[in-house]
C-alpha cells in the first residue's frame, strides 16, 4: 500500500524534465547575452584604444586572467553543487609561498612543486572535511580557511620575496612557440574542454546537477553526496595550488600576499557565466565566456587608463548582474503573488 509521501516521489520523474528544459532555455538566453556583451566589450575597447584589437593585447590579456580562469572551472562544479569556496586565492598564495620558501631552501624546483600540490591536496581535503563530514556551511568554513591559508603563507615566507627561480619557468610567461597564445590561457582552454566533457557529457556531471537541484533526492537516488563534494573541494586545491606554481613562475617571484582578492574574480566570472548561486545550473562554455568578457575588459579599462580600484567597481557590478538578473523572474512572480494575495484580502 503505498503512502501519500511515495505518491509524491513517484510523481518527480514528470516534474524534472520540464524543469530542466525550463533551465536550459534561460540558459540559452544567457550565454545569448554573454555573447553579445563580449562583442560589445570588443567595440568598446576598439573606441577606447587603436591598440585594443592586436594580438598583443590579447596575449596580455590571457597571461593576466590566466590563473584566475583555471581557479574558476573547480569553482564552477562547487557552485553548482550549492556550495562555494573562498579560500582559491589564499590557498593559490600559499602554493606560491611555499614554492619560494623550499626554493630558497636548496629544494629542486620539481620537488617543491610536488610539495605545493600535495599542500592542496590537503588543504581542499581540509574544506571538504569540514563542510561534508561536520555538516558545517561552505562559506562559513572557506572565509576561515581563507584566512588560515593566508596566515600561514605569511609565516612561512614572512615578508621575504622569492626569486632566482630556474630561467625555463620565466618562459611561461612568454607566447607559447610561434604564437601569441599565453601558456596560462592555453592551459585554461584544454582543461575548460576536459571540464565541460565531465559536466555535460557524463553521470558524474549529471550528479552535480542533481545535487545542485535537489539533494536529498539525488542521495536517495543513490548518489554520493558527500563523496562528490569532498573530492571537489580536494580538487580545488590541486588545482588552486598549481595555479599558484604557475602564478609564481608568471611573476618570476613569489610573496605570502600573492593572489590576494582574486577569489572575487573567481566567482564573480562563474557566476557572470551562467551559473546559478543556488546551485544546480550552469556551463562551462558560459564560463569561458565570462572568462572572455572580463578580460576584454579589464585590457580596455587598462588602456583607458581606468585605475586598479576603479575596475575592481566593475567586477562588483557584475557579479552583482549576475545574481539579480537571472533571479528577477523569481523575483516578479513573488511580488505578483504577494499583490494579489493583498487584493484578495482587500475584497473580502
């Protein structure tokens, strides 16, 4: 005999497709919109600069955004799971830390390296813990690893900058060989491809979504939950930590404030990108988009002679668009339904 809670259950079959087409229209219509606002960006940095549109602006603008794009695929899987992570640049600062630190020390560049990615290991191992086996919030537990990482990063280089690292690492951040592709964009894009393969064409992709949608109904569903967010936050850190490897050799040095504030950037380009705050939405090619828009801008605002403090309103800007404007509807329907509700009451 069944009861009136498996009745419900079984009617979520019906219910999801619907849903989900629902989602991939507004979807649509975004990353609609992210093309036309990168082909706008495009016009404006043209009127701003005759400079804007060669290749080395484009160059420049990949090797600048270039660690900042990496962080943000690992973010866009946490998000979409409904959860978030805010210790991506202290824990990229603390990568770099490190690396400069054993370098300094008498370590070969190769094992120092595996020394910071083994530190993000168990640093995203530490987020993950936290949040899926104590049932603590996500942003709650990475603001205080945010602080944690970057504390430790100032004591173990203290004020103390790194350099006189091997002569082949200052080579990424020249074009790659023949091109005037930077290194950091090139590996943004292999891995943006790896990482929109995982999500959309995969179960594992398909559960994030359904852990984004709904939880409990993806863990009744016979999904790992807490395995799955656990090993996503682990593989932030990898790849914040070889972030900052890269970062460091970008720079040709290293310093415990190194990536300080990038997390902004992070999640306001996967947000700007399409996917949801509240989980359960997004793509990687809305990602790659924003990646697009805010490097466009940020060399146009560069060439416009637009201060770092000024352009950092601009990031605020759109992250707040992008939080609000997907949301609005939501957001109309409340209201339509609270009117009506008041002129019901009204009448009677």
């Amino acid at each position: 005999m069944t009861t009136v809670e498996d009745r419900e259950l079984l009617k979520l079959p019906e219910a999801e497709p619907r849903n989900i087409e629902d989602r991939l229209r507004g979807l649509v219509r975004w990353e609609g919109g992210l093309v036309i606002l990168f082909v706008a960006s495009l016009f404006y940095g043209a009127s701003t600069s005759p400079y804007f549109m060669s290749i080395q602006t484009f160059f420049f603008a990949g090797l600048n955004f270039g660690e900042i794009a990496i962080m943000a695929l690992p973010m866009t899987f946490i998000i979409i799971t409904g959860e978030i992570d805010l210790s991506v640049a202290s824990m990229l600062g603390l990568s770099a830390s490190i690396l400069g630190y054993l370098f300094m020390h008498g370590w070969s560049i190769w094992a120092a390296m595996a020394i910071c990615l083994v530190v993000g290991i168990v640093g995203g191992a530490l987020n993950g813990f936290l949040i899926t086996r104590l049932g603590l919030p996500s942003i709650a537990v990475t603001i205080g690893t945010l602080t944690l990482y970057r504390g430790i990063a100032l004591i173990v280089l203290s004020t103390n900058t790194a350099t006189g690292f091997p002569s082949w690492t200052t080579n990424l951040s020249l074009p790659i060989g023949g091109t005037h592709i930077a290194y950091d964009f090139a590996i943004f894009v292999v891995m943006a491809i790896i990482f929109g393969v995982v999500l959309h064409m995969t179960p594992f992709g398909r559960s994030l979504f359904a852990i984004g949608l709904q939880q409990e109904t993806a863990f009744f569903s016979g999904v790992r939950v807490k395995r799955i967010k656990f090993l996503l936050y682990v593989l932030s850190g990898f790849i914040c930590a070889f972030a900052g490897i890269l970062y460091t050799f970008q720079q040709a040095s290293s310093a415990s404030d190194t990536g300080t504030g990038l997390e902004l950037n992070v999640v306001a380009i996967a947000l700007f990108g399409g996917v949801s705050i509240f989980g359960g939405r997004g793509t990687i090619f809305g990602v790659f988009l924003a990646v697009c828009i805010f490097g466009s801008l940020q060399a146009s605002l560069t060439d416009a002679n637009v201060s770092a403090q000024a352009q950092t309103i601009v990031t605020g800007v759109l992250l707040l668009i992008s939080v609000l404007v997907p949301n609005a509807r939501d957001g109309f329907s409340r209201v339509r339904s609270q009117v009506r509700r008041r002129r019901v009451r009204g009448a009677t």
